[in-house]
C-alpha cells in the first residue's frame, strides 16, 4: 500500500473541540464508530479503518492527551482524564449513541468510558488490551514508562517494532512498520511517558469491576501477541456479562493496521449484531 499516508502533522484535517482535541470525522451517513489509538501513536493509525468503514458509517478518530496534536494531560492524571477527553468530544459533536474501537492503551480507555457512560454505547470492541499481568509484566513496562520520563527520549523503538509486528518481516510489510516506527519517532516523550506509566498501572483496575459492563463486547487480539496475549481477551469476556473474545491467528499487537483485512469484518460483523 505505497499510497498510504501517515504522519504525524495531517495537514488535511485541523478540527478541534472547545477542550483543544484534536479529531477527524470521515463519512456521511450511518452511525457513528469512535477509534482510540494507543500509547506513542495518534488518529492517523487508523486510516485502514476509516478507508474501509467511512463509505457506510460515520467514522470520529481522535488524538488522546499528549498525543498527535492534543493537549498534554494534567500532572498525574487518571485514566478518568483520557475518559473525560473523549465524552468532551462525544458532547461537542452532539452524538447519542456510538460504536467504540480501542485499541491497546485506547482499549483501555474504551472499556472505562463504557463502564462511566454505557447509555451511550451500541457495541465496545477493545484490541488488543491487557489485563492481570504478573507482577513481573508489570514491573517490566512500568520501567520502560520511567526510563523515558527521565530521559526525556522514546528508546528500544526497534525492540517495540519486533514486539508489535511479531513474524511480519517480509518486502511487503516494510513500509507499513517504517510508518509506525516513524510515529513512534515523532512523538512527545513526555506525552507517551505519562501516558505509558498509567498504562504499566491499567492493567488491574477492571478486576471486579467487569461484572457491571452491561454493554456488548467483542474482546480481540492476536495469537502472537506476547503481551495482551489471548488469556487476558478470554478472561475479560468471561467476567463480563454480555461478551465474547475471539482471537485472530498469527497477528500481533499491531494486528488492525498491518492486517486490517482480517480484523475489520470481524469488527463490522460485530457492530452490525448491535445496531
């Protein structure tokens, strides 16, 4: 796909709400799907999706704090911070209902916003999200968030790209991971700093809590992702009330951009059942 554009200044699209978010809406008709990126990328991740959803639904992706060219979160923030963001958006643009798409550090956010605001959701669909890792795990990535914050520098990005495009090392995969590794490269440290130590901190905070998620929810991941691997996906469908997972073979935790004609049907599939 050489004609796939990403950076991290989209000159086409400069759309901001009163909180300073900055958003795109493609589409015209349908309703609406709302797309959450993860730690260290921004909106412009999801251009496979909006390509393919916006000629049927009206597709909203966004940049979240400290990310893109959104603001920076407030010192210390909560996971409820990068919730409020979004339900700012939703309320700017005057949308009841919604379809939401997080993935990783955005699935994260998803399933918090849809807990705090389930009226407002017609399907949730987390990608790729993490949950109960081990101690270790946890530790692991809380020092990678710190090593950044105090160096000021985004480091180990080739390491992360193995990470995240696990077995996708051939010609015809190239140029999607250089743009992901160009993402990562432009990005704020302090921003992905702040925003991967709550990450590193996330990971526990819906044990109990998935039992009050009314909302339908398709859990979904890859069979190679090491990290929000597909026992976590099982078991946040089965601690919520009206979910499945399903786990999609040999994809990694970049599974949506890389591979997006394997995760959209499904995606689709999904919200349609909810509609």
């Amino acid at each position: 796909m050489s004609n796939l554009r990403i950076t991290k200044l989209d000159q086409s699209s400069f759309h901001y709400t009163k909180g300073n978010t900055h958003y795109s809406i493609s589409g015209s008709k349908g309703t609406y799907l709302v797309f959450i990126h993860g730690v260290g990328l921004n909106k412009e991740i999801w251009k496979p999706q909006v390509d393919y959803f916006s000629p049927t639904y009206r597709v909203v992706t966004y940049d979240f704090l400290g990310h893109g060219l959104s603001p920076s979160p407030r010192p210390n923030p909560t996971i409820d911070d990068y919730v409020e963001q979004l339900n700012e958006l939703i309320n700017s643009l005057n949308i009841s209902t919604f379809s939401l798409i997080g993935h990783s550090m955005g699935a994260i956010i998803s399933v918090a916003y849809s807990l705090k605001y389930p009226n407002k959701i017609n399907a949730l669909i987390p990608l790729n999200i993490v949950y109960k890792r081990s101690a270790n795990a946890r530790k692991q990535v809380l020092d990678r968030a710190n090593m950044v914050l105090e160096s000021g520098k985004i480091g180990n990005i080739d390491q992360t790209m193995r990470r995240w495009f696990k077995n996708k090392t051939g010609a015809a995969y190239r140029n999607k991971i250089d743009k992901v590794r160009q993402l990562l490269s432009d990005a704020q440290p302090k921003g992905y700093g702040i925003a991967y130590k709550l990450f590193a901190e996330s990971d526990y905070i819906f044990e109990n809590m998935l039992h009050k998620l009314k909302v339908p929810a398709l859990y979904l991941t890859g069979s190679n992702d090491p990290n929000s691997n597909s026992r976590m996906s099982q078991e946040m469908a089965n601690d919520s009330p009206r979910a499945l997972s399903k786990i999609i073979d040999n994809e990694a935790h970049m599974m949506a951009f890389i591979s997006p004609d394997k995760v959209n049907p499904i995606i689709e599939d999904f919200i349609k059942d909810n509609e």
